[in-house]
C-alpha cells in the first residue's frame, strides 16, 4: 500500500456501490491502521480548482475518464480498502499534492527546518 495507489472503497458515506480512491499519505506501511484517501469522481469538475483531471488507462485501472476530488480527504481503517486497481504516475501526484498544499494553505516556507 503506497502513495499514489488506486483502490476501491465501499463507504456508506459516499457511496453504495465500491469506488476508486486514491492514497495521498506518504506510504502508510505498518506504521498506522489507518489511510489517508481523495475520493474520485466522474462528475465533469474541470470548472473546480481543487480537482484534478485524470484519463482512465490500463496503468490506473479507472474504467472512466475522472477527477480526484482534493477536498474530499478521507481517513478510513485500512480494513476498509477493496483491491489495488492500478497506480497513478509521479505527474499526476504532483498535480494532486499542489492541490492539496492550497486547499490546506501548506507553504514551502513553512515545512522547513
């Protein structure tokens, strides 16, 4: 389980059906039970600026073209996660954690020794 891994979630929250999420916290590991997710969806959101466009392809294993929703942050039990449908690439990480950083107002300066 890492960074920028696609899995599926069923959250009675969201949604009733199993959807894809995205991992955005650094490599969780063993280290805690739980996750820290952005939920995705195929709502057309390019008018949205804390979303971010993502093309389904065999790599991420997305059956439709969607969005991360960065606003959506969720944490959940890892006993929550569904199967690894794919992965995104390093590019589309930086998009999302760019996204992230203003929605959250994380600045450079302030995560420096």
């Amino acid at each position: 389980m890492n960074r920028g891994e696609i899995w599926t979630l069923r959250d009675e929250g969201y949604s009733r059906k199993a959807r894809p999420v995205v991992i955005v916290q650094a490599n969780p590991g063993e280290l805690f039970d739980s996750v820290i997710l952005c939920l995705f969806t195929t709502f057309e959101s390019s008018h949205i600026p804390t979303r971010v466009y993502i093309s389904s392809n065999e790599t991420n294993g997305l059956k439709r073209d969607s969005f991360v929703m960065t606003e959506k942050l969720i944490t959940i039990d890892k006993k929550e996660l569904g199967e690894k449908k794919g992965v995104l690439t390093s590019d589309q990480m930086r998009q999302i954690s760019r996204q992230l950083a203003k929605l959250l107002e994380i600045r450079k300066e302030d995560t420096e020794a």
